[in-house]
C-alpha cells in the first residue's frame, strides 16, 4: 500500500477527510484526490470479474457483454470499479493513458458547467487492426444534465433500447441505484413498453436477493449485458483472489505506525485516547476482534457497511467527531490537549464552565472502544442533578466537579454527535451488541495470561467503585484517561457510602450511587470487551455466521432445518386453521376447525451462484410438491430457534419470528386445502372434545374421545 502513497499521510488529522463528507470519502471520476483513503484499490469479487472483462473486450473475444450496469446507493464503489475498469481497457490495448486521458477531460468540463450524464468516446485508434470501439459511461444516471426537460427513467430505457440494436462496437457502463430501476420499470409499464418492461423486469429480478433470482453476469435471456448488484457482498468477507477482506486492509493501513507520532510525542502526550486507539488496533488480535463485532452486526440487522459507511467509521473511530467550536479543530491530537487543559482549568477555577468538567469524560469516550458502543443514558442527568440537590452538594468540590461534569456530559447526549452518515446503523449496532448486555458467564481476556468473568467484575463493581477498579486495575488493561476518571468517580462513591451524606436523604444517595456504579461498570465492561469480542449474543451471532458465511457442505444449515421444522410443526403433524384468515384472530377453542395434515418438512435450499454474488442470505424450504416455499433465514430466526433449544419458551418469541413463521404458514395452507394427495391423510379437529373427521373406506368418519360415533 505504501508505494502507491504520493505524499506521507499524517494520522490521526488525515484521517478526518475520510469521512464520508469529506473529500477522501466521495470519489470523483478521475481524480486522484478523493475517494480511495491510502491509495490502493480496494479489491472486490467485482473487481476481478471487470478486469476478466476488460481483458475480453480488448482482445475483441466473442460472446462478452457489452453492456455493464453497476446497480447499488451511494458510497458502494461503483464509480471507483467504472474508473479501475477503463484504466484496465487502457492497459489492455496499450494505450499508453490516452484513453483515460480523452475520458477525465470530458469528466472535467469547464468551472461552472455540469459534468454531462453521458460520455462518450470513440476508442478504434486505440485498437489494433483499427477495430471500431465506441464506450459510454454514465456516472450517475439519476442525473439528466445535458438532458433537462427528461427524467432519468425515460434516457435509461432510451439508452439501453439503442444498446440493443446498436453494432458489437457500442459498449455502455452505467452506474445506477435501484430506485431509478423502479421508476424506469414503471415508466415502462405505464407507456406500454413491453420491450422495455421485460428487460427491466428481468433486470430487477437479477439484483433481487430472493433464492430464485436467475444469472445477472450475463443477464438470462439477454448475453449481451452483464449486471453486478454492488450491495449484495460484505465488505467484511475476503474476496475469493485475495487474503484479506476490504475491510481488514482498510483498517490495517489506518493503524500503520508509520503514519502515526511516536508513542507519548504528540500534542497530547502519552493520554491521546486517539493515539491510544492506533496501539491497541494495532494489535491483529484487537483488530480481528473489530472485524468480527461489525461483520455480526451485518448478519444482525440484514445491513451492509458501504465503502463509504466504513471510511466514515474508521475516521471516526480513529480521529473523533466534534461539534464546531469544541476546541481545536485541524489536528484530533490537539483537540485532546485542549480538553486536558480544560479538565486541568475546570478542577482549579472558583467558578468551572461546563465543557471543563465534561472535559475528562469526553476524552475518555473517544477511544475506539467508547465511540463504537456510543450509547448513554441521557436523562440519567435528571436523576443526578436533582439527587445533587437533595443531598446540598457543595459544587466546588471534587466530588461536586465529577457529578457535575457527569450530567452535563449525559446532557449532551441529547444533542447529535455521531457522523451524520453512519449515526444511523452506529445506534442499531449498540443495540444489538453492547458488551454492556454481554452475558455475565462470558470469559474476557485482559491479558496474555488471564481471563476474567464478567460475573465476577460485575458482581465487584455492584459493591463498590473502589473494589471493581482494584479487581482490574491489577491487569493493566484499562488507559490512564480510564483509570484518572474512574479515580474520581471512586471519590464520589465513597462521598455517596458516607453516613454523613445519606442522611440528609438516603434515597437520592443510593439512586445516586447505582448510577455512578453501573456507568463505571459500563464503561470498564465495554473497554475490555470490545478488545476480545465479547458482546451481546456473541455465541449465537458467531454460529450464524458460520451458517451464512463458511457451511459450504450445509452440515450446520442441516440442524437449523431440522429445528425450524419443529417451530412449524405442532407434534406429528401441520395444522391449518379453517374458521379463520391470516392475520385474523382465532375464535374461541369450541369453535374452531383444524385441518390437520402430515408434517410439513424443511429442507436446505442451495441458491445459485452461478453468473452472480454469492447470496448474503441463507434459505430453507418448507413443504414439498406445490406447497413448497422458500423462507429467509433471519438473524431473529436463527436466534429464536437456539433459545429455544436453550428452554425458552415459544410464547416469548420475538413478534419478527411469530410474523414469519405466520406468513409461511398462511403461505402453505392455501396450497395445502387444494391438495388431494396430501387431503387423503389429513383429518378435521373441530372443537375442544376431542371430535375428529377424517376419511374412511366409503366416505367420511368423526371419532371423538378415541371412539368412533
């Protein structure tokens, strides 16, 4: 990576234009400034297939599509693959540059005037044997530059319809998000473009991500176009030609000492909660670690981090996010000796501002491990400022300052303080993987030779601060900024323990304290836990990710099957409920009517990989014949399925697990009531004694009780 670097990167202040609104987060066609932090091509499975194609269409190779459509949202990498794909066209003809040259002046027009939505280029001088190659490339095609008074649907469907009939010379890439497919396919169908329609809809079909979605590189039915969709695959997941994910080389770079002040020689000294992030991330165990807990968070929540989701994390993990005018802003080692001499000023002024007491605890949580689980609870600062009222607190003593700057650093909590694009999925991951929710029979590491249990930390912390950070302070693993805070706060639980304090109102106090005390817990719990990727249902996420990510023989998609049929299944058979429609509810027992027919079995679906990604989601199908349905395999599912088995109880599964379940129920009953074969071992459970009809050599029989009526 480093050769590839044209001047000696400065972390962590360079750091800050990865971020997303940033010029190092957006890339531009054409330009070498934005858009790839550290330089080096992030490489991807598309990645390889558009170099095969550029290799094939230069050496004029039959039966190559020519029409490239990259579908995904923003910040997915599709114009750094259009702009990697014509430098290796180049390459291939042996250009000599001439080619992306032609192509960055018609992306560069002059100061004041849009760039164009289409390019196109005549590339025969190029080509030996002066073959004809013509290519056009849009960048965006939800823009209509050089086409106002059009809309963005009608000059796609225009464009691929003259692709089409044009000669084998005409080649198209196109950068496109699926809202303008959407619309495209419903310009179609309102104008009556049935050509139109069925391209589309077998466009958007290719880019689904239902287990029947057909071949998209090249699109079944027509050879000469290829479609890729950008948002299927994890950038947390290596790439079948290389050794390491996107991800894992993005971070590695952002952690290279060689950009990074020496240890202890930055503005900030040897407490940079930022410099102190790079050492612990510079460790491959920690960094491994981070790589997990945000692939978990992938399989969770069914969201992909982008290209550019994940440079916005790395430069806010690394380098802070700070509201304008909170100290320095150019360098993130100077803003963290702005806030030292702030805490240093607000511990010795008669009268402290509230940005010097909330000094410390916002250096405290800019380590890595603080903003990832971000998340605190805000009103908690009504709790301690009433309590320092009921108890007459003196605000000028020490334990008066941390409270004070405790509540004033929760008030904030209040106000945004996340990057604006990942605030979103920064608040789902704390939700679902907290190290804060992490089970207390869980083991940590917290050095090469111990372990401890969360148990036994929690159960210290719940006594007191003082024995919780004797317990761990032992290990060396929390930083100095840490262990300075959580020195306060032990000042603090010790003023709360006094006699003296709880008698002016013993419930305040105590109210008080557990607050004091689960916030230094918190804190300890997430510090360690994020090093050794101990969060929330970390067992259970670290098994499903086994499932979607490495079951190649289907051995572990095997058991999940075998499970779920018990969840579908009610004893030795299915039942379908006839006095009732789904999502309507069920009448009184003595009043219903159950079909009930022969278990209904769940089996391994094996999606096609064939001419597309490999599928982000697993799938299970249900029934067999015409009732047959394909079912997701959710996160919610799987874990559902592993309480289960743990001893929870069905009555406490999660509406998102009864939903599905319902759905593919409803979805297998209608076929079922139709199907004689399956109707011929089927009986009818009417009411509550126990009645039942079913068939019998010359007709119907009820039986009830065991005896025949």
């Amino acid at each position: 990576m480093e050769e590839n670097v044209t001047h000696e990167s400065r972390f962590p202040e360079d750091l800050l234009d990865w971020s997303g609104h940033h010029s190092g987060g957006v890339k531009r066609l054409f330009d070498s400034n934005s858009g790839r932090p550290g330089k080096e091509l992030l490489r991807t499975n598309l990645i390889s297939r558009l170099e095969d194609w550029s290799r094939r269409i230069a050496s004029g190779q039959a039966n190559t599509p020519r029409i490239l459509l990259l579908v995904g949202g923003p910040g997915n990498g599709k114009t750094e693959a259009i702009e990697h794909t014509i430098r290796r066209i180049d390459d291939e003809l042996v250009a000599e540059g001439r080619l992306v040259d032609l192509l960055s002046i018609a992306f560069h027009p002059l100061l004041g005037k849009p760039v164009p939505r289409s390019i196109c280029v005549d590339a025969s001088g190029f080509f030996p044997n002066a073959s004809l190659f013509e290519i056009q490339i849009i960048q965006d095609a939800s823009t209509i530059a050089g086409h106002e008074g059009r809309n963005a649907p009608e000059l796609l469907i225009e464009e691929l319809s003259v692709l089409l009939d044009s000669p084998p010379s005409a080649h198209y890439l196109c950068c496109v998000n699926r809202g303008v497919l959407d619309d495209a396919l419903i310009y179609a169908i309102d104008q009556g473009l049935d050509n139109a329609r069925i391209l589309l809809e077998a466009i958007t079909r290719s880019v689904s991500l239902s287990s029947s979605a057909p071949s998209c590189w090249p699109l079944e039915n027509f050879p000469s176009i290829a479609i890729w969709p950008m948002d299927a695959e994890s950038l947390m997941i290596t790439p079948d030609d290389d050794s390491r994910s996107p991800a894992a080389k993005l971070l590695e770079h952002a952690v290279n000492a060689r950009y990074w002040p020496a240890p202890g020689t930055c503005a900030a000294g040897s407490g940079c909660p930022f410099c102190h992030s790079q050492m612990l991330l510079a460790n491959e165990g920690c960094r491994v670690s981070l790589l997990k807990m945000l692939r978990w968070y992938e399989l969770a929540s069914g969201k992909r981090w982008s290209f550019r989701d994940l440079f916005t994390l790395v430069s806010y993990l690394l380098a802070g996010q700070r509201p304008d005018g909170d100290g320095q802003q150019g360098s993130p080692c100077k803003w963290a000796a702005y806030m030292f001499e702030q805490d240093r000023l607000g511990q010795v002024a008669p009268i402290p501002r509230k940005h010097q007491l909330s000094a410390i605890f916002k250096i405290a949580m800019s380590g890595y491990q603080h903003a990832l689980f971000h998340a605190w609870n805000a009103e908690a600062s009504m709790v301690l400022r009433q309590g320092m009222k009921d108890l007459g607190m003196d605000k000028g003593s020490s334990e008066g300052r941390t409270l004070l700057g405790l509540q004033h650093f929760l008030a904030e909590r209040k106000d945004p303080y996340l990057p604006a694009t990942i605030a979103t999925l920064l608040d789902d991951l704390v939700h679902l993987l907290d190290p804060a929710l992490a089970s207390p029979d869980h083991e940590v590491l917290v050095s090469a030779r111990n372990k401890i249990m969360l148990a036994d930390l929690d159960l210290r912390f719940s006594r007191s601060l003082a024995g919780g950070i004797d317990f761990i302070q032992k290990y060396k693993v929390l930083s100095s900024v840490e262990l300075d805070l959580l020195g306060r706060l032990v000042k603090v639980d010790n003023f709360l323990s006094s006699s003296q304090t709880r008698r002016k109102s013993p419930a305040s106090a105590s109210r008080m304290q557990r607050l004091i005390r689960d916030f230094s817990c918190r804190l300890v719990r997430r510090s360690i836990c994020s090093r050794s990727a101990v969060v929330a249902d970390a067992d259970i996420l670290e098994e499903f990710r086994q499932v979607v990510d490495h079951d190649e023989n289907g051995q572990r998609l095997f058991e999940v099957a075998r499970q779920v049929k018990n969840l579908l299944n009610k004893g030795a058979g299915f039942e379908v409920s006839l006095t009732t429609t789904f999502g309507q509810p069920l009448p009184p027992r003595q009043r219903q009517a159950t079909l009930v027919v022969p278990v209904r079995q769940v089996r391994m679906l094996p999606v096609s990989t064939a001419g597309r990604p490999r599928s982000p989601i697993a799938y299970l199908a249900v029934g067999s014949g015409k009732s047959s349905q394909p079912i997701p395999l959710t996160y919610d599912l799987f874990k559902a399925v592993k309480e289960l088995d743990r001893g929870l109880s069905q009555a406490s599964l999660p509406g998102a697990v009864v939903t599905l379940l319902d759905t593919t129920k409803a979805m297998l009953s209608g076929p079922i009531v139709r199907d004689l074969e399956t109707l011929s071992d089927a009986r009818i459970r009417i009411g509550i004694d126990g009645t039942e009809i079913g068939s019998s050599w010359n007709g119907f029989v009820a039986s009830g009780l065991g005896e025949t009526l």
